[in-house]
C-alpha cells in the first residue's frame, strides 16, 4: 500500500515550529516529555547533517532546484517556482508508479500549503545544491536578476544560485518525470558525491559509501552503520548509550502515569487496562539492554566534552542535570528494579514538574486524563527511519541501469 503524507497549513513565520508540532502529534514516540530533545538535535545533526524528520524522498533535492532553475527570468520567479511546485504534486500522483512513498502533496494535490522547498531548503543549503547564504528562498533569484542578455551560458552559471554541476532538467518537467523518485545512476552519484564533500568524517558520509538495510530499526542496528570508523563511531557509540539511558527515564515516566491512570479511573473504564503490565515488562527488557551496551561503564563527559566543544551547541543547564543526573543513578543503581526504584521516580516526578509546571501530567487528573497511553515512550533513532529512506534512494540509483 502506497505511504502518503499530508501537511497542515501553516503561516509563514511560524512553519518551523509548526512542522515540529506535526510531527509531534504523527508519531508519539518523538515527543519530548521530559525535555531532552535539544540534546538529541544536537546528536542527529551530528550523525547526520543536514536531515530533519520532514525529508521524504531523496530526489526532492533534484525537484526543487529544478522548479526553481526553470522560473529564472521569469517577471515573478518565486510565483512560477511555485507554480511548478506545484504542477509536479499533479505530475508525479498521475504517473502511476508503484512507488509514491514520500509524496508531499499526495492528499492535498496543489492545494498544499508546505511546498517540498520549504522543507528541504536547509537541507539543500548544508549539501551546496544551493548556495549557503540563500537564507530565503527568493534570495537564490537575485545574482540571477544581474545578468545581461548577451552574457554567455558560462556566467550563467557562475551567477546562479544553484551547484553549476546540477544534473539537467529533464525534458518537459514539471509536466512530465519519468520514474518518479527513482533517481538516475547519475543523479544518484552526483547526490553522494554532495554528501561526501560537506559532510565528511560522519555516519551519513558513511551511508554513501554502505547501504543500509531496508528494515533496520536504528543505527546501531545497521550493519552498514556499525563499519563507521573514526569520530563517526565514536558519535554512534554515544549516540547509542544516550539513546539507551534515556530510554528508560522515558518508560518509567509512562509506567507512572499508567500506575495514576489505573488509580484514577475504575477498570470498566479504563482504554488501557494493562498499561501498568505493560511498561513494567518493557522496563525489563530495557534492563536488559542497559547491560548489553554496558552503560555502567559509559563515560558521559565524553558526549558533552562533544557537543559544548565540537558541535558547539547550547543545551539548557536543566536539561544536562537531569540528563547527567539520571545516567549517574543508572549507572549505580540495579536496572532490573528500576520500576520500584523511589530515588528513579523522583528525578522523573522532578523533571517533569520543572519541565511544564501547571501542564505536567502527573499528579492532575485532569491532564492525565488526556494520556493517550504513550507520551514519547519510544526510543531515541536520531532521525535513523528518515535518513535510510534517503541512503536507500540513493543506493538503488547507483546500483540501477540508467
């Protein structure tokens, strides 16, 4: 069955935020309950630069300097990139492939408010399809506007805003694409070599060079990903042990506001009656997973030493307490019991009190009742389903016939 996805509307200002909140409310297990979500931007984006959650399809990197090539000259050129935009939507839900996973626009056609560039532009901006200081989109239209009608194909190209070594538009697009996202073996190799130029030395740089498997469930899962060498795996370690630690604060916190549930509402009534069984067995397997990647021998100042230096991010003081403070507990405490441990409930109890004050959920009856069963229980995979999505498109153009 064909994979479709719709965007909500959403005023100029405020997309980014408002593509955040979407992805929040579509997928339940990125949700950042207990506030670490800066430290795991930081950790995606070192992984694998340039991704957002939002990213589809890999030949979108192609479709949208194309869209926006093709209205150069143009009286209005921000208008007919749009308006090609939009033309493709129509294109590619007409043209029958078997493969329309990731079309944006697939249920709103051209009546899509979120165009495929506003997505990917940062993206195009970190890999140099377009040029790092084309902030906004009609800013890839000005050195254009600058040339003379009898300058040749040469300066036209030094003068656009796009890489000059683009592969070319295909004939008749946007009316007209063949295969779909199926990227040529050209256009496939032109993106990993984008890749490898502005992101060396990481995990996604990696990808280019290794295919990932199809239904890995996260980077450290990946056989392809686990050959990373250098300052690439020693991320991916941390990576993994942060993901791991965290993990467990994140089911403790649902295993608590399931115990509060079932206090609260009479079994008749309750939508998840075996909510309590059920975090308290997945704490047990977690257990499990904490002796496997040996986080009780897991150097944490080594992952800040990395992002305060490295990356030179900025993480709220709060967040790196309670991150340190709930990875030290863990390392000394017993992981099996962690479900019953009163010191593990408190530093969870406190985060979240401090995190959203009035709207925390624990102890008000009247926020707990809108518990949906799972607030961000799932696993950190730092962008990992979004990213093999991508390495997978651009492995299948490489190893095809065109």
């Amino acid at each position: 069955m064909t994979s479709l996805i719709a965007w909500l509307d959403a005023d100029t200002d405020d997309q980014a935020r408002m593509r955040d909140i979407i992805k929040l409310f579509t997928d339940r297990d990125s949700r950042d309950e207990l506030g670490i979500g800066q430290v795991r931007d930081v950790i995606s984006e070192g992984l694998f630069p340039g991704t957002t959650v939002l990213l589809t399809r890999a030949r979108y990197l192609l479709f949208v300097p194309w869209c926006f090539q093709l209205a150069e000259g143009a009286s209005d050129p921000m208008a007919l990139a749009e308006k090609n935009e939009r033309q493709l939507i129509s294109t590619l839900r007409a043209s029958g492939s078997d493969d329309l996973t990731g079309l944006l626009g697939a249920r709103a056609g051209q009546a899509l408010q979120t165009l495929p560039s506003t997505i990917y532009w940062g993206t195009l901006r970190r890999y140099g399809i377009v040029r790092e200081e084309s902030t906004a989109k009609s800013d890839v239209f000005d050195s254009v506007a600058r040339v003379q009608d009898g300058d040749d194909e040469s300066v036209r190209k030094r003068s656009s805003g796009w890489a000059p070594t683009l592969p070319p538009i295909p004939p008749k697009f946007p009316h007209q694409i063949e295969n779909a996202f199926a990227l040529s073996r050209d256009e496939a190799s032109w993106l990993r070599e984008r890749v490898l130029e502005h992101a060396p030395d990481t995990v996604m740089s990696h990808l280019m060079q290794h295919a990932p498997l199809k239904d890995s469930r996260s980077p450290w899962a990946d056989p392809a990903v686990l050959g990373s060498e250098g300052d690439a795996a020693t991320l991916l370690r941390n990576a993994e042990a942060f993901s791991t630690a965290m993990h467990g604060a994140a089911l403790l916190y649902n295993l608590l506001l399931a115990e509060e549930y079932e206090s609260l509402v009479p079994e008749d009534r309750r939508r998840y009656p075996a909510a309590v069984d059920h975090y308290r067995g997945e704490l047990a397997e977690w257990a499990d997973r904490v002796q496997r990647t040996r986080i009780d021998r897991w150097d944490i100042g080594e992952l800040w030493h990395w992002v305060y230096g490295t990356a030179k991010a900025t993480i709220a003081p709060s967040s790196k307490r309670f991150v340190s403070d709930w990875v030290e507990h863990v390392k000394r405490a017993d992981p099996r019991t962690i479900a019953d441990d009163s010191v593990a409930k408190g530093l969870v109890r406190e985060r979240e009190r401090r995190q959203k004050g009035a709207l925390a959920r624990l102890g008000n009856p009247k926020r707990l009742s809108a518990w949906s069963g799972a607030a961000g229980a799932g696993a950190l995979t730092f962008r990992w389903e979004t990213v093999r999505a991508l390495a997978l498109d651009i492995h299948a153009g490489l190893d095809g016939d065109a």
